[in-house]
C-alpha cells in the first residue's frame, strides 16, 4: 500500500503525518461494488455488520432490518429492499468488520496485520453520488483509505487532539473540530480514484464527499498499540508492590489536596521504585495479551481440517497457520510451553526441535520434521492440527 519506500514511511509518516499515493492500480480482487452487493442481498447480514448514516448522522437500524423468515427467527436481519430505498435517498452504506465476513479481505488483513504488528480492522463505506456519509471527525486508530470504486474528494485537517487514545473519541472535542475545519485550511484537499491510497494517523481530522458517480472506499483501521500501553502494564504490574496497596487513613477527605499531598509524595516514590522493578517479560507478556487477540489467524476449515488429522499420515503436509501469534517457551518438568493468544500448552521437551521446525512458517512432510521418529511426528502434528497450530499444505 505504501510502495517500496516502507523505511521512509516508517520513519516520517507512521504515527506522524499523512500520505497521499497513486498506485495506478486498482483493488477489485479485494473488494467492488458486485461484491458489496451480494453481502447485502446474499450472505444474510445482520447488525452490527451494517451500518447506514446520512449528513453526518447515523441512521436508526430499525429502517433496514427485519426478521428473517422462516427458519431464521431473528429480529435483524438486513433487509436488501430498505437499504436499496435509503441509498437511493442518500444514505451512506457502511460494511463492517469485513476482516471477518469477505474471503479476500479476511487474507489481505490477515498478511498486513503479520507485517505491521498491530491489530487491524476493515470496513467499507459506499457513498451515493455527490452525498457525504460522515462529517469531519478523527478516529483513535489509524487508517488506510484504498479507494475501490468511483471519485471521492478527502478534506483532512491537523489534529486538535494529538494521537487520541481508545476513550478519548472526538466528539469530546466536537467544537474544536469544528472550529479547525472552518478556520484553518486543510492539509490535504484531494480527489482519490481507483487505486489511490491514503493514510492518516489516529487524530487527524476528515471528512470525505462523493463525486458524480457511487463511490466506495475500504478503511483497514490500525488498532495501534501505543506507549501507553506500556504505562498501563507497568501500573497494572506495580500493584504487586505491598506499599502500593497500603489503606489510606481513616476519615481522609480525597477530595482535599491539602490531605493528599503528603501521601502523594510518598506513593509517587514507592511508585518509581516498583515501576524500575517490573521485569520487561511480564510487561511483554501483559501487552501481547491485547495485541494477540486483536485479530484471528487464518480461516480454518473445521471439517475439512477434522478430516485431514483423522487420516493424517507419511508425506502429508502441513505448515503453521497464517497470522498465528505464538511464543514457545521451556517449561519446568520436562515440558516446552507453546503459548497461544487464548491457551497455553505442555509439551514433552523431546518435540522441541520438531516444534521449532513446524513453527517456523515453511511447509513440512510428516516423515521428514528433524528431531522426532515417524510415530512421534504423527502425534505431535496431529496435536497440533486439532488445536489449530497447523493446517494442511500444498507442498
């Protein structure tokens, strides 16, 4: 998305400031408006995979759902008509959490979240002709645009509110938003078409209009993990410190500064000394629990991959799933700890290479993973098979 120049992107535009680029190519093989269409006529949809807004405004759900019919007793389901009559009025289409619903979007987020490191999101918004979806707003995550289909003129304005964390939404700051987009002139007034990618970090200010035609645009939002993550865990670590958990006096008025601050002043102290003793693994271990579980690895096929452990054998092939966040550690009584978003598993220290070996993202055959007997290597692949480590490859 960022063309070849990733460094340069690193160093002066992730988490600093946008960036415009024309690929000169387009994104149909993720998603076009064929697609969009059958997601909502086709697949069942129900909410909170769709919402609809109009003139900066969310529209009530109860406008284009209903129930499912026979078979289907639910109450909101989408219903394909009413979506046709509010965008044919003016109504933005908004898909979301495509990254869960729409095949080629789940692998596209799938691989960029294995490069970047961060959870990511995506959803698309389809826009009709010479209408605006939302007004101006920032988001706390970061976002790619990919625009898919038709033109769209972006405003984007500088922040008032300088990398937003998760509960620090705009419209806290609505009026300085406004002021800022009728003050001041924006950073970047554009037009992206097909292909055109644009990406804006968490606190920029934007707003987008469709030109002449339906217009749609997918945003893979970048759920970043900031350094205050890193606050959070070291306080949330801290409280292992007994003087941090010490019982204020008796009749203490909190509201009163006057009464605190002699106790502020020591805390702060036993604070320093407890934050300096935090061991940076427990730290990792406490933020990668959020960053792990932000997205799934690849899908897998339930049946399909019961089937293939059930009659696994001598020269099938396996490979580790992609997206699979893991952490493989020794254990005490011989075991091998392979630790996974949601578990943590034993395993006999003997598989240690074999399981470096299957983890390590190539294809393998049973009958040729280093340092296990054909017996073991079947039962070591088979575990790992119905836990969802592994899945069948095509070697």
């Amino acid at each position: 998305m960022v063309g070849s120049g990733i460094e340069e992107f690193s160093v002066r535009h992730w988490g600093r400031e946008p960036l415009l680029r024309r690929t000169g190519g387009e994104f149909g093989d993720l998603l076009d408006l064929g697609g969009v269409d059958e997601i909502l006529s086709r697949r069942g949809l129900r909410t909170p995979f769709l919402r609809m807004a109009r003139d900066g405004s969310v529209v009530d759900s109860r406008s284009f759902t209903g129930g499912g019919g026979v078979g289907a007793e639910i109450g909101d389901q989408v219903r394909d008509d009413r979506v046709a009559a509010l965008f044919a009025d003016g109504s933005t289409i908004v898909l979301q959490a495509l990254h869960r619903t729409w095949p080629a979007i789940i692998d596209f987020t799938t691989r960029l979240t294995g490069e970047l490191g961060h959870p990511a999101q995506a959803n698309a918004y389809i826009t009709p002709p010479s209408s605006q979806g939302f007004s101006a707003h920032y988001d706390v995550h970061d976002v790619f645009v990919l625009q898919l289909a038709g033109r769209k003129r972006w405003k984007v304005h500088a922040p008032v509110h300088p990398s937003p964390l998760r509960d620090q939404p705009w419209d806290e700051h609505a009026g300085a938003v406004a002021a800022r987009v009728r003050d001041d002139a924006p950073v970047i007034d554009d037009v992206l078409e097909p292909g055109d990618v644009m990406y804006l970090p968490r606190g920029w200010l934007h707003s987008a209009t469709a030109l002449g035609d339906v217009s749609a645009h997918l945003t893979v939002g970048i759920h970043v993990i900031t350094t205050f993550a890193l606050v959070e865990a070291l306080t949330a670590l801290a409280g292992s410190d007994e003087r941090l958990r010490a019982s204020l006096p008796l009749g203490i008025d909190v509201a009163d500064p006057e009464q605190l601050e002699g106790h502020l002043k020591s805390v702060r102290e036993d604070l320093i000394d407890a934050l300096r003793a935090v061991p940076g693994e427990d730290v990792a271990r406490h933020v990668r629990g959020r960053a792990w579980q932000g997205n799934r690895p690849e899908p897998l096929a339930p049946v399909a991959a019961a089937q293939f452990a059930l009659n696994l054998g001598d020269g099938d092939s396996v490979r580790r799933r992609d997206g699979l966040r893991f952490r493989v550690e020794d254990a005490a009584d011989g075991q091998v700890a392979l630790e996974l978003p949601d578990r943590r598993l034993s395993l006999p220290a003997s598989t240690s290479t074999a399981l470096a070996a299957v983890l390590d993202g190539r294809i393998w055959r049973v009958g040729e993973i280093p340092g296990l007997d054909r017996t073991d290597q079947l039962v070591l692949v088979r575990r790992l098979l119905r836990e969802g480590v592994l899945t069948a490859a095509i070697a």
